[in-house]
C-alpha cells in the first residue's frame, strides 16, 4: 500500500468532498480517499493505494471533479 498526498484548491464544503473522492476512487487500485477540507484555502487529500499513482491521472481526476492540485 502506498499513500499519496496531493493539495486541492476551491473545496468549500462536504459536497466538493464527495465530488472529489468519489473521482480518485475511479482510479484502479485506489482502496481510499481521505480529505482534509479547509473551507476557501487549500485542503489535504491523502488516497491509499496499491501502488503508487501517476499524478497526471491524479490531477485528471481533480480536475474532473471541477477543482485544482496545487503544486508545491
């Protein structure tokens, strides 16, 4: 198992949560989703995996959900 944490920009409320884990759990392997949501800022997601995950794919998936990974 693996654990990549990658920071997302816009997320304001449980909605925005849901929209966003349930995308990254469409990625193969992903086993969980976790986030952490600071309302307005940046919030911390942490996804379980298999393997580790190609961040593209990650960032796709953000992206999908109508949000941005904030590089660091």
């Amino acid at each position: 198992m693996t654990t990549t944490v990658v920071h997302v920009a816009g997320m304001t409320c449980s909605h925005c949560v849901n929209a966003v884990t349930e995308e990254l759990k469409e990625l193969a392997g992903v086993r969980d989703v976790t986030v952490d949501l600071v309302a307005g800022g940046t919030s911390n997601v942490s996804v379980t995996s298999d393997a580790p995950l190609d961040g593209e794919a990650v960032k796709a998936a953000v992206d999908e959900a109508g949000y941005a990974v904030v590089d660091d």
